[in-house]
C-alpha cells in the first residue's frame, strides 16, 4: 500500500510480470456475475523499484460488467462516460477472454490477457491485466486475438477482478 491505495504491478511485456493465461484460466472470470475493470491512460512508476504499475483509485475509466449468460456468450456493460447499460459479446478463444461492443461499427473492447495475482490456496486467479480499446476494425468479431495483437500497444491498460461481496446488479 501506498497513501492508502492497492498499488497493482501490471507490467506488460516485462519479464517475471503477468502471467500468461492457461487452459480454464478465464474460467472463473467468464462465470462471475459482477466483473469490474480499471483503466488508466498510462502507467505509473514506481519511485522505488522503478516498476511499471497501475494505482488503484486512480483509474480513467470504469467499466462494470454483469449478467453474463449462462453459455457466456453475452453480458451487460456498463462503462463510466456512457450512459445506460449495453449488451456486449463474450469471446474466450483460450488464449485471452474479449468483451466486445458493438457500437454500430465502432467497437468497445475489453480484453482479458493475464493474470496479475493468483491465489495458490484456492487454485483461481483473483486479478486478471486487461486492456481497452476503440477502433472500427470489424474483425474483431472473428478474430479478436489477431485484431488485439495488431493494436495492443494503442490500447489503455487496466486490469480486472470479479470479488465483490454483497454486490446487486444494477436496476434496468
């Protein structure tokens, strides 16, 4: 802890850093009810170690995402600077879990790629490193894994978790 705020390592690319997904890895994620991510324009440093982290309660945007269905192939998102909730699309190709909104051709994408912090006792990740992004490339839909490889480094970098306690789902 830093001031009081959870300081979260997410350093992309960096070795020793997030951890690439595993066959199931998404799992817990993909059946949560409540999903929350952050996410920040850029990184932070670290002042001490130098290192690339993400401060929580620092954000830029919010995104919460709820009811995903049963055959989690939809749920409900809703973003901090766009009013109302929006249906979204699941995707989980193994390789990383995607959120994608489609916005009458512009698309919304929240992409899953790593976990940031397991819980060796309970066998699950608790905080996966997340990405978000904008764009008009309708690939996505097909592909989302190559569409996220051609524009990861022009996406906001965040993370995602699925804890709340005592959480209700947001009145239509």
């Amino acid at each position: 802890m830093r001031d009081g705020l959870t300081i979260i390592a997410a350093m992309l690319g960096a070795a020793g850093a997030a951890l690439p997904a595993t066959a199931g890895e998404y799992d817990s994620l993909a059946r949560s009810r409540f999903v929350h991510c952050a996410f920040y324009k850029g990184y932070d440093v670290d002042p001490k170690t130098g290192n690339l982290v993400l401060v929580e309660g620092r954000s830029d945007s919010l995104t919460h995402l709820q009811r995903i269905g049963n055959e989690r192939e939809h749920a409900r998102a809703i973003y901090s600077g766009i009013a109302g909730a929006r249906e979204v699309t699941v995707i989980d190709t193994g390789k990383r879990l995607h959120y994608v909104d489609d916005m009458t051709g512009m698309y919304i994408v929240t992409t899953v790629h790593s976990c940031i912090e397991h819980d060796e006792r309970r066998g699950a990740c608790l905080v996966y490193g997340a990405t978000q992004v904008r764009h008009f490339d309708s690939r996505v839909l097909l592909d989302p894994d190559k569409v996220y490889e051609g524009i990861m480094a022009n996406s906001a970098p965040g993370f995602c978790d699925y804890s709340f306690i005592g959480l209700r789902e947001a009145a239509r």
